[in-house]
C-alpha cells in the first residue's frame, strides 16, 4: 500500500511539474506584436495562420497585442506557444522558456533591419546633432519597453551614448506602438518618434502621401532580423512539424510567397539558433548598465550590487548564447 501511495503521488507530482503537452495539442497559438491596429494586424497574418494549421494538422490561432510584455507573458504561462522578435525573444530563451529555430529572411536580400527616429518633413531638424543641440525644446514618443527598435536601440545608441535619456532632452515624453508614432508624428501630436526601417518601409508602399510627409533623422546600425522561438515543452513532432514548415514556406509556390511579401516584404525563414540574440544581449546590457549608473535614488553602494548582479547575470547569459553558437 505504501508504495501504492508513492507511486501515485509521484504521478500527481509529475502532473504539476511537467509539461502539459502529454500528446499533441489540440490547437497553438502564435503571439504576434502590433507595430498597427491590432486587429488589421490579425487579418494579415490569417492567411499564414490558415496555411500553418494546414501543414501542420494543429489550428493555430492568433493572440495579437500592442504590449510586449503581454505577450512575453501568454508565452511563460504556456497560453501561447509560437512568438518572434528580437528583445521578447532573449527574455524566453534566456528564462528557457523558448529557444530560436528561424530567421526572417526579407525579400530585399537584407539581413537586417533599423531602428528610426522621425518627424515631420517641415521640421527644422534634419539629423541627431540638431536634436542633442536643442535639449527641453521637442516632443518625443518613445516605442513599448520592450521594444527592440522601439526602445532598446535608441536607448543605446541615441541617448545612453549621448549621456543623456528622453526625460533629459525633450519637453515631454510618451509611449507608442510603431503606426502610432508614425500617425503621431503626422498629425503633429509629437515632433520626434522612434520607429522602425521595416514599417516605414511599409508606410510607403500603403500610405504613400502621407509618407511623404515623413522624413527620418537617424538609422541605427543594421539590426537581426527578427527570430522565431518555439516553446521548448511542445511535443517534438509538433516541433518538428512547424520547423519544417517556417524553412519550407514561400520556397517555389507563388502564392504562398505573396503573403510573406504582403505581411513585411519577407521572402522567407532561414534555420537559426539562440546564438542570433548575442548583438542583443549586448545591447540590453549596457542600456541596462547605463540606466543603473545614472538613477540617482540609488546610493553608491546599491548601484555597485546592482552593477555586479547585471555583469553576472549577462556573463552566464552570454555563455549560453555562445554555447548554442558553438553546438553542431
């Protein structure tokens, strides 16, 4: 009887341990970010969900947001399995939530894409020293936190560099999905937006006039396409299946080329590892230790700690990207 007892609690136990995917799911769920109307976004991807579903015998459905972190965490709790983005992307894998197994692959043949500060095409400002020259003067709206091209690589690269934050150099300071920015900016709601190359890109073949009325006053250095990650608890058949499915997809059928050109000018995915999100990583950190050297309601002792706690935590993360670069 005791060992009964064992047995079965060890079952329970597992239970609560272990995945829930014992067998194959009954339908996956793809978490996609809303650069736009969250809604026209969900129409877009549908007749890629429609073809997933097919190929791969699971429907798949789609969880849309314009929050990052809403996102990131439908992808922890399990509520979605299938996601893609840079800065979400190295939150997942570094937990081992997730791991990466394609690259977008962009029809134009480039392996990037930037991050954008715009505004108007009247404005007086023309590039980054003539905004840095004129500190308190603009508006901003800056991208979701999460954002990689958003918020993460203007925080490295415009202000972290400049020795300077959004709070320090403009008048006011809001928050915004890329359409958002855009539409902000038009409407001469803000002067200075952040925003990426791919949906300006986008702007310019769906709303040419009012693209016009845009001009962009600085481009990051070339960024990753963005990953695709996988949970790493799903069923290695269904794995299997949608790997196979994203390297396959848009190669020799025209019709399924079309959507990706119509959902980003994407040609297709190419394999890739975690080892992608290295450039990221080392993004994060220094906008992470820069934001630490400068918060003055931290004493000199607790930014130390803080300090040593973000250099161990990125070491170790470091390690795992370069190991996966190394893996066979």
């Amino acid at each position: 009887m005791n060992r009964l007892r064992r047995h079965l609690c060890a079952v329970a136990l597992s239970s609560l341990c272990f995945p829930a995917f014992a067998g194959e799911p009954s339908t996956l769920t793809f978490a996609i970010i809303a650069a736009g109307n969250p809604e026209q976004v969900k129409r877009d991807w549908e007749p890629f969900l429609q073809e997933m579903s097919q190929r791969i015998g699971v429907p798949v459905q789609a969880l849309v947001s314009e929050k990052h972190s809403e996102l990131v965490e439908a992808m922890r709790q399990g509520k979605a399995q299938i996601s893609m983005g840079n800065k979400l992307s190295l939150e997942l894998v570094e937990t081992g939530v997730c791991k990466v197994f394609a690259q977008v692959v962009k029809k134009n043949g480039e392996r990037g894409y930037h991050s954008v500060l715009i505004t108007r095409a009247d404005s007086p400002l023309n590039n980054l020293p003539d905004l840095l020259a004129q500190r308190g003067q603009y508006r901003f709206m800056n991208g979701d936190p999460k954002s990689t091209s958003g918020t993460l690589v203007p925080a490295f690269h415009v202000f972290s560099k400049n020795k300077t934050s959004p709070q320090q150099l403009f008048k006011s300071v809001a928050t915004g999905n890329h359409q958002k920015n855009f539409d902000a900016v038009l409407k001469n709601e803000t002067d200075v937006a952040t925003n990426s190359s791919e949906f300006i890109d986008k702007m310019q073949t769906e709303r040419p006039l009012d693209a016009r009325k845009i001009k962009v006053i600085w481009k990051s250095p070339l960024l990753p396409n963005d990953p695709v990650i996988l949970r790493n608890d799903l069923p290695d058949n269904i794995k299997n299946k949608i790997e196979k499915f994203f390297i396959q997809f848009g190669k020799n059928n025209p019709r399924q080329a079309r959507i990706l050109d119509e959902l980003s000018g994407w040609s297709g995915f190419r394999s890739s590892t975690n080892a992608q999100l290295i450039p990221i990583a080392d993004l994060e950190l220094f906008h992470l230790l820069r934001t630490n050297e400068l918060d003055s309601s931290r004493s000199a002792e607790e930014r130390k700690k803080a300090y040593d706690n973000l250099i161990t935590r990125f070491s170790k993360l470091d390690l795992k990207l370069k190991l996966d670069a190394a893996a066979p």
